[in-house]
C-alpha cells in the first residue's frame, strides 16, 4: 500500500500542525539570557533609586564619634549653636571626658532652654576627682551664675561669679564675671558680709552630755575654719527638733565613734540658730585625723544639701554661718583662704555642691573686705565655744 504525503501534513501527525495565517495554542518561546540580564540590571538601578528616598539619619549624628571638643575658652564654649544645637550635643557626648565638650554641653543646653540638665553637667564638672583647673572653674561658675540668674536666683548668682572671680585668668571671662558681681550694697560699704547678731545656744539648751576630756586633745592656735553639712535631712526649724538632732551626733560621736564629745564646735539649725558644741579649746574631730584637726574650728549646718535630697540651706543659715565665721575670724586671726569646706580636706561629698558655692561666695567676700574687728556686729559677742 502506497502512502500519500499530503502538503502541511507531516507523517504520523494529527492534522493540527502550524498553517500560515492561523493563530494556535503554543508553549511560550523560552527567554534568551541576553533578556535576563537587561532585566536584572532595571531591578538593580530601581532598587538603588529607591534606597534614596526618606528621611537620613542626619550628618551630625552620623558623624558623632569624629566630634572634636572645643578648647575650655570663653569664646570656644560660649560660640554660637548652629541650626541644630541638639545634633552638636548629640555629637559631643561621645567626648565627654574634655572638659570643653562638657562645657560646651552646658551652655547649648541652657541655649535650648534646658537649665536643669545644665545645671547636671556643670556640677560634674566642678565637684569632678580630680578637681578642674582654674580656666575649667571659671567657665563653670560663670555658666551656673548664668543659669541661676536665668531663674531668678540672684543670691546664687552672685555667689558664683565670686567664685570665678577668683580663678579666672580670662580677660573677657573676667569681664563677663564683674558684671553683676556687685551688688549696690557691696559697692556703697567696706564690709559686704552681713554683721548681724548671733543667738549662741549653749550646750546646756540642748542638754549636752559631759565631754570626757581623758580621750580629748587640746586646741591649740585657731588658723583654719572648716564647713560642713550633718548629711542628715533636716527641715524642721523647731528648736525641739534642733536639739533632738544635735542630741543624735554627739550621741553617735561618743558612743559608735568612741570620741569624747561631739565633733564640731559649732553647729546651726534653719533657723539660724547657732548652737555651741565642742568647746574651741579642744580639739575637733571633724576633718578627718589629727593633722587636719589640730587648730582647725569645725562648723556643721543641719541639713543634707545634695541635689535630690534637701537642696540648697535656708537663707537663716547661711546668714548666721557669714557672720559666725567673720567673727571667728576676727578673733583668732583666721585668713579669708583658710575658710574651707571639708570636700577641699578630702576626699568627700561633704558638705555638698549648694553650700559649698555658698561659701566660696562667702569666701571671697572675706577676701575683698577682710574680718571686722572682735565684737563687731551690732554689739555681738564673739563666740566662745564654752
């Protein structure tokens, strides 16, 4: 049998094979790998595009570990914040060790209105260990004279610019301190320490116990005044509430401590009450040993004066610690650089950062007018200490 090929057919087919001009159902022809590759290359420049878009992180946080801290200078610290004062802050944390990145903190958080947090980082920086050079000092007393007066603080304010007076080297910062350090008070008397009459209780207001004088060191001269601060909350200006307090530290002095009286000689209350304890003729046992004790008049002020804790001391006591230690002064012969606090002795907390800028204040009060004469202020007697 003879087998007849018929045109469009092939051999052994269906009959359904492709016909010019018909369109048929048919598997997709296979991509070519130029076509892959066009369009690997579209996704990629697509993806690229798209990683461009949104919000970066900005330069100055990207580059916070280049941050270089500017010198502790006056016009380093105090230059004026660029656009984003945050970013610098950000940027310069990484560098908190320099003290002129801290610095330079200080101010750009008082520029954006944050005076707590500068207030923080300057107390870091004076109250350090070890302690600021006299450039770093300066710069800090200056900032916090600025912050207080920014609140209103005036008394504060005062106080620390005095206290940058005395180190500063700076002829602007210098200029910057006089300012507003003197008060018209200040300017129109020889004496800016207030003199007023002090109500000394003696040891028998707050039934003292007997001092056992077999354990106890005689005084010998008086050339040192050092400050202090009981650690101890004390915001009740009752006298009752004095006199149980003074009670505790001679009995924790005597009885734990195992020292024949109370430590310090003088102490005052809220209410700036001035109250007698060890007699000045002995020795005090305030200051840490006996090197540092011998001749050395040891004054406490009730209270704990810590941020966090009670804050600054009432005006009563810082008052009555001014004209306690003028006459003290005045009788013993003691020089305005003598007056210390018991943080400058060693190493210690006490007597905390709000006292201790008040008594560089008045520190530097007694520099520029020197002690009054014994018995001056308004017919006061000098304190004894018996």
């Amino acid at each position: 049998m003879t087998t007849t090929l018929t045109p469009g057919r092939a051999a052994g087919g269906s009959g359904s094979g492709h016909m010019p001009g018909r369109c048929g159902f048919r598997r997709s022809p296979r991509r070519s790998p130029r076509w892959s590759a066009v369009a690997a290359l579209l996704v990629s420049l697509f993806a690229t595009a798209c990683a461009g878009v949104g919000p970066r992180p900005s330069d100055g946080l990207q580059r916070e570990t280049d941050a270089v801290p500017p010198p502790p200078s006056f016009h380093s610290v105090t230059a004026t914040p660029g656009a984003r004062p945050m970013e610098e802050i950000l940027a310069l944390r990484s560098r908190r060790d320099h003290p002129g990145a801290r610095l330079r903190i200080a101010f750009l958080l008082q520029e954006t209105g944050n005076w707590a947090g500068a207030e923080s980082e300057l107390q870091q920086i004076l109250f350090a260990d070890p302690a600021p050079d006299r450039g770093v000092t300066a710069l800090a007393r200056w900032l916090r004279a600025r912050g207080f007066e920014r609140r209103g603080d005036r008394e504060r304010a005062r106080a620390e610019r005095e206290a940058g007076l005395l180190v500063a080297d700076e002829p602007e910062l210098r200029e910057r301190l006089t300012e507003r350090a003197a008060t018209p008070l200040e300017r129109g008397s020889a004496s800016p320490v207030p003199a007023v009459a002090l109500a000394m209780m003696p040891r028998s207001t707050w039934k003292a116990a007997a001092a056992r004088t077999r354990s106890m060191k005689p005084m010998g001269p008086v050339h040192r005044i050092t400050i202090h601060h009981s650690a101890t909350a004390c915001r009740d200006a009752r006298t009752t509430a004095s006199i149980a307090a003074i009670r505790s530290i001679q009995r924790y002095h005597q009885d734990e401590q195992g020292w024949g009286d109370i430590g310090y000689h003088f102490l005052i209350d809220p209410a700036g009450r001035v109250w007698t304890g060890r007699a000045v003729d002995w020795q005090g046992a305030h200051a840490g040993d006996d090197e540092r004790n011998q001749g050395n008049v040891g004054v406490c002020l009730l209270g704990n004066y810590t941020p966090g804790d009670q804050g600054p001391p009432q005006p009563a006591q810082i008052e009555a610690l001014a004209a306690l230690v003028q006459q003290l002064c005045a009788r013993h012969g003691v020089a305005a650089k003598d007056v210390v606090t018991h943080r400058e002795l060693k190493q210690t907390d006490c007597p905390g950062p709000y006292l201790q800028t008040a008594v560089e204040g008045l520190r530097a009060r007694l520099a520029r007018s020197g002690p009054l004469a014994t018995g001056a202020g308004r017919g006061a007697a000098a304190p004894t200490g018996n």
